[in-house]
C-alpha cells in the first residue's frame, strides 16, 4: 500500500512538471504566434491599401501606384507623430547638439525634378548660445544671384515635445473657408510655426479631421502653447475681415490636453500630445 502511494505522489509530481513545462511552451508558442499574426496583419493591411485603385494613373503607371500606397500606408501608421508626405518642410523640430548644420533649399518646382530651378541653397552651421539663460529667436539673411533667403531660427530651451492634432466636433466646416492654423510659445512673441497655410487652396479633411502639414513643435517645460485659428469665410472676399481665435495648453511631460476654437459655423477639439524628446 505504501508503495503505492509513493509511486502516485511521484506520478503527481512529475505530472506537475510536465504540466508547467506545457504551459511554459504554451507561453512561448503564443508569444510567437502573437508576433507572426501582427506581421500577418501588417502585410494584410498593406495589401489592402495596395489593392485599392482610385484613379486612371494607378491602372496605367505601376510606380505611381506603388509610391500613392505606400505613401498611404506611412500616413495611416504614423502621421500623429511624424506628419504628412505632402509636407517637405520640417515636421519636427531639431535637436539642437552642437554644431547643428541645416539644409535650405528654395526653388521652383516644374514638372520633373531636372527641370525645377533653384533660387538658393544654403547649410548655415548652427552652435548653441553658450550663456542664454531663455529661449530666443535670431534671424539672418542669406544672398544668391536670385535671391534673399531670410533664416529664422527659434531656440527653446528645457523643451518639450507637443503633437497636435485638430478635429471638428460640432457642426461642419464650410467649403469656401480657407483657414490657418499655427503654434506658439508665450516666450517668443510675435513668432509662430505653420500648421497648415491660409491659402487659396481648401481645408484638407479626412471625415472630421483637419488634416495639417506639420503637427509637431517644442515648447518650454515652464511655459504656455498657444494654438490659433485665422479663419477667412469665402475665397473670393480677399480683403474679407479675418477671424482669430485661440486655445492656450499648459505643458506636461507626458499625457494629452485638450482644447476648443469656436471658430463660429462649428466648434474645433484641439488635442495636444507631451512627450520628452
């Protein structure tokens, strides 16, 4: 009898190890299986994008449709952080080591790249102030044949990172109004970063989302984003009264904050994402 008993206990036992060795495996397969469905996922998703034909080029030029799709699968991934294709202007600001050299290149552009005509390059190399104690702008101009380039430079100091994104939330926006969006810090007056341009060109809209070419800027740990909105009613009133409106953040190293622009036909949500370079 007690043998028995010490050949069961040893059969639990053992039967205890093999079931965690199991469930270890288990673990481990998921884990894998987790992994591989996700990059199933992904392709998937890409194929879906690939497979979608919008217009005449993409049936009769293979690269275009490549380069349209995959440029719709970067934007669907990661436009939050990194911004819009479209944009060839900084998305981002720069992390300012020392010495920091940056590329301008203005020119006009023609139907193909060796056509276009460059008005002015330069690559200004950049040190930071060794004794600025605050942030500060500076500005320089640079002198081709064609040209005068005017650089502007914004220095912030003990920086954050803010990712805006802007959504209407109540009503519609109207088709004739042409509208500017822009940031700024209270630190530096009178000096803002473009988020997307007031032009003659309509507002880029994805369903409710306002879709801007540059959604990312710095602003001081200590300080004040402020968000506007200039907004013109039609295209056609050039001289047409233009309205501002405004939504002040207080800056957190991490989190969101949200904010309204009653721009009046309807009512703007601004979202700002923090984070720490």
């Amino acid at each position: 009898m007690s043998l028995d008993v010490q050949f069961k206990r040893d059969h639990e036992v053992e039967g205890q190890a093999e079931d965690e060795a199991a469930k270890k495996m288990k673990v481990e397969l998921d884990a894998v299986e987790r992994k591989r469905l996700a990059e199933a996922e992904g392709v998937a998703k890409f194929i879906r994008f690939f497979n979608t034909v919008e217009d005449e080029e993409e049936l009769t030029d293979y690269y275009a449709a490549q380069a349209k799709q995959l440029r719709k699968f970067w934007e669907s991934l990661y436009h939050g952080r990194y911004g819009y294709f479209e944009d060839e202007s900084p998305s981002r600001a720069v992390n300012f080591g020392d010495p920091v050299i940056l590329e301008v290149e203005l020119k006009v552009k023609s139907n193909t790249e060796s056509e276009d005509r460059v008005l002015n390059f330069l690559a200004p190399r950049l040190k930071s102030p060794a004794f600025a104690p605050d942030s500060s702008m500076f500005k320089k101009c640079y002198t081709s044949k064609l040209s005068t380039l005017e650089f502007t430079v914004g220095h912030i100091f003990y920086s954050l990172e803010a990712t805006i994104s802007v959504k209407v939330i109540e009503g519609s926006w109207l088709g004739d109004c042409r509208a500017q969006f822009a940031a700024s810090t209270a630190s530096i007056e009178d000096e803002e970063v473009v988020l997307l341009g007031l032009g003659d060109e309509k507002v880029p809209l994805d369903g409710d989302n306002i879709l801007l070419s540059r959604c990312v800027v710095s602003v001081e740990l200590e300080g004040q984003l402020i968000v506007s909105a200039s907004v013109r009613r039609s295209k056609e009133a050039r001289d047409e009264t233009v309205e501002d409106h405004a939504a002040f953040f207080t800056p957190f190293k991490m989190g969101r904050s949200y904010g309204e622009l009653n721009v009046g036909f309807c009512k703007i949500e601004v979202t700002v994402a923090w984070s720490l370079f």
